[in-house]
C-alpha cells in the first residue's frame, strides 16, 4: 500500500479520470519544458507524464501539469474531483483559517521506513543527474530539479519545522545543489538562525510527491505551523514522516527521490538565470547556498514532480490564484473587516502582484482601509503591487469588470495611494540590481465615492432577472444547439 502522499497514488487516480497524458521519448534538454509551456496553456488541459527520456532509462519520468484544472485540484484539496471554478471557489471560502485551526489535531506521525529507502546512496557516488532533470528554459543557467520540491528546515530554538518550495540548481556535475530561498520567508530565517548558532544548518529535500506539498510549500501558511500539519489538516489524516538518518528531519514517507545534507555560509555556487513566475528571467548568476548532500536515497523507478514557471499562465500559477485568493479573504475576515464579499489575486499577476477586493461600502474610509490591510495582511504581503478594490458589484476575478471600474470610479488625482519600500523580491524585474530587495505597491480605490453612492450615475445594463426572462425566451436564437 502505498504511503500518503504518494506521487503513484496521484497519478493513479488521474489516469482513472482519464487526466493523463503520456509523452514518450522527449529530450530533457528544452523540449519536455517546451511542451509542458504549450501544455498548461491550453484550458482543462491533461497532467503530462514523461517516459523514456532522452538519455534515461525507461521508469525514470517526470510529471508535470499536475494542478492546472479545478478537478485535479479540488481532490487534491480534499474538496471533491468534479468541480468548475466557481464550484471550487465556493468550496475554499474559509476552509485556509479552518486548516490552519485543525492542524494542531493532525500532526505528521514518524513512523520507521519509507519507500524511497529502496535506494541508498552516500558520498562520491551521488549524482543528481541520475535523473532526467530538465533544462527547463532555453536561457536557464543550468538543469533545475527543485521546482515542484519540498524543503524541510528546521527552527534550533524552537524545534519547529517548515516545509517551502524553492527554486534548485543542479550543480558540480549532479555532486550538489543550490537552494535559493526565499530571504524572509520562514525557511530562510531557519537557516540564518541555523548559522549563528552553529555554523551550519540541517536541510532535506523531497523532488517527488502529491503535488498537495507544492501548494502548502509554495503558499504563505500561517507562521509556527508545519506544512505537512496543515496538508494533514486538509487530508483529515496524519502524514507519515521517517526522520532522516543524517539530519533528524522529518520526511514525507511518500517521498520519491530525497537528500539530506547541510548547509553552511561559505559553501555557494553561482546560480541562475532562471525563468520565474514572474515571466522574467531572474538573475544573471548570483552567489546562492549550496548543499553538502550527505545521503540520497530513492524509489526504483523514481519520477519527479516538475512546476516550471514563466509568463502567467504556468504550471501552479491556476494553484496559486485559487489558494491565495481564498488566503487573502480569509485573512481580512479573520480582522474583523466589514463588508469584504470576495478576494481575487489574479494569475495574469502570478497569484500575487495583481489583487482585487469587492466590498460593500458601509462608511467613509471603508475601501481605503480594506485596500491597505489587503496591501499588508500575511498572505498578501510578499511582492504584491497592485491592490484594487471595487464595489460589490463588481466581480472582482474579472478583469474586464475590474477595469471598467478603475476607468469610470478612479480619480487617479485622488484615488490611487502607494506605500513605500514594502515586502519585495530578488525575483522582481523592476528591481535594480545590488539595491534592496524592496518594491512599492500602488493602492487603487475604485469604488464609487462614498459620498456619492445614493447620487452617482446608474450602470446602464438591465435588470438581471429580465435577462434570464429574455435568455430564456430566445434560447433558440442566442444558445442554439
């Protein structure tokens, strides 16, 4: 039987949905990137299983389009496999603050064996390329095989763990890997404190499992609870860990392909450039830490989970939209926030440079404060910068309809508010290089001004309930069969 969190047991169940698209005979080297990109760009599109790959042994594949439609990602979710968008929309609407509440109940067992212990590993013998790790982006620095991963750090005064999703950079041959975390995210301030109080901090890496690891590690989990808690959480079951035998890390059991190893200050390698979610390369080749891998360990026949990003749509850019929107609104009614209807962080912004927040207008200040709590609540505040909010009218996961806004509501003379120097990225295209990782975020108020509401023009469209009436009578014309 195999352990939850399977990477199998995903992909079983796709292909019993007929979700499964088999690509045999593709070459690492661009081409698996190229179709993966031609792939999740078109609508309802199959996850994609790579075998026989250029180079490689047949068993050694790699998965990648495994989130990117409301069916994959409502069983994913534990939310139910036959939903459209809205369904799965309405059936996220508080269930993050529920999860983070319920992970306290569903803590990760340690239990003694893993399957991935099938292969063991140590020191010269290592290598990375083993595996068919791709060259994702024609202009890349090198083959990445951490996109969809799950790093494990650990907090040395607290005990606490955290599991994040970061970019990893084969290097030295497939002898090591770089880890570029995130700089304030809670893996990152792991291995700060790791350093000043010993010198060397303990990771381990997880490069294939259900994809439910790439959305609690590539999304803003509350701080002080573990990933694989809360993905317990929306399992309603306990995870099963193995504790690694060099670093003492806990392990998702169902991992396919893991390392463990440490990291110190002095030990880097240039990394990058890298096609990001942004739609940007991002660095030119930069200093980033590098992994002193201990031990390998894997599954015969491993596959990797890929996420590669690039321009909006990509590979979990539909994951983070659902997931962060659903964050964000949770978040604002966690406040005590009055009036919020609906929080969208649109995937033409990667699910975080683009928000939109709908709200009935209950006093004056009202969208102004709901726009700056938004600009600054937890699962917003990395690298957003644009916050909209609209009048409840207003749906804001339309874009048409959130611009028409902006165009008719917005005085940008008195409308528009900017904060200074707030939470950014390296992985920013604005940002120049060697200055701060910081960025400004634009803060635009487009509802009707509050005291106008009773005044201002009236929105020429009919009444909604006529429509229907009408629809309904020429259906034979307007939706013929």
């Amino acid at each position: 039987m195999e352990p939850l969190l399977s990477l199998r047991t995903f992909i079983d169940k796709a292909i019993a949905k007929d979700e499964i698209t088999h690509i045999n005979g593709a070459d690492w080297d661009l081409e698996i990137g190229a179709i993966a990109e031609i792939n999740y760009k078109k609508p309802m599109s199959n996850a994609l299983l790579f075998d026989n790959i250029v180079d490689y042994l047949p068993g050694y594949r790699i998965l990648t389009g495994s989130i990117t439609t409301p069916g994959r990602l409502g069983r994913t979710l534990n939310l139910g496999e036959d939903l459209n968008n809205l369904e799965l929309v309405a059936a996220l609407h508080s269930k993050p603050s529920k999860w983070a509440a319920d992970s306290k109940s569903f803590s990760h067992t340690i239990i003694d064996s893993a399957p991935f212990f099938e292969n063991h590993i140590e020191d010269k013998d290592i290598n990375l390329l083993k595996f068919p790790v791709p060259r994702w982006h024609e202009d890349d620095g090198g083959r990445y095989i951490g996109t969809g991963c799950f790093v494990v750090t650990s907090d040395p005064e607290t005990g606490k763990y955290n599991g994040g999703c970061y970019r990893m950079e084969v290097q030295d041959d497939g002898k090591s890997v770089t880890l570029a975390a995130v700089p304030g995210k809670h893996g990152a301030q792991h291995i700060d404190r790791w350093f000043k109080k010993a010198g060397r901090a303990p990771v381990a890496v997880s490069f294939g499992h259900d994809p439910l690891l790439l959305v609690v590690g590539g999304t803003e989990v509350p701080s002080g609870i573990f990933e694989l808690d809360y993905a317990g959480a929306i399992l309603g079951k306990h995870v099963p860990v193995v504790l690694g035998p060099v670093t003492g890390l806990p392990i998702p059991a169902g991992a396919e392909i893991v390392i463990e190893g440490w990291l110190t200050p002095d030990n880097t390698r240039n990394e990058g450039p890298f096609g990001e979610w942004t739609g940007y390369y991002s660095g030119d080749g930069r200093p980033a830490l590098a992994i002193d891998i201990q031990a390998l360990y894997h599954r015969d026949d491993p596959i990797l989970l890929g996420a590669p990003p690039n321009k909006p749509p990509h590979d979990y850019s539909y994951m983070r939209t659902m997931l962060k929107s659903a964050m964000i609104q949770d978040e604002l009614a966690a406040m005590g926030v009055a009036g919020v209807r609906s929080a969208w962080a649109h995937e033409s912004g990667g699910g975080r440079l683009f928000i939109a927040v709908s709200l009935e207008q209950r006093f004056a200040g009202h969208s102004r404060q709901v726009g700056f709590l938004t600009a600054q609540c937890p699962a917003a505040a990395y690298m957003n910068r644009f916050v909209v909010v609209v009048d409840d009218d207003i749906d804001p996961s339309d874009l048409g309809q959130v611009i028409w806004a902006m165009s008719t509501r917005c005085d940008p003379a008195t409308d528009i508010e900017i904060l200074h120097k707030t939470w950014g990225s390296k992985l920013d295209p604005m940002l120049v290089p060697g200055l701060p990782s910081y960025n400004n975020r634009a803060i635009v108020d487009a509802c009707r001004p509050f005291e106008r509401l009773t005044t201002f023009p009236k929105v020429a469209e009919s009444n909604p309930e006529y429509l229907r009436t009408v629809e309904a009578k020429w259906s034979h014309i307007l939706n013929p069969i």
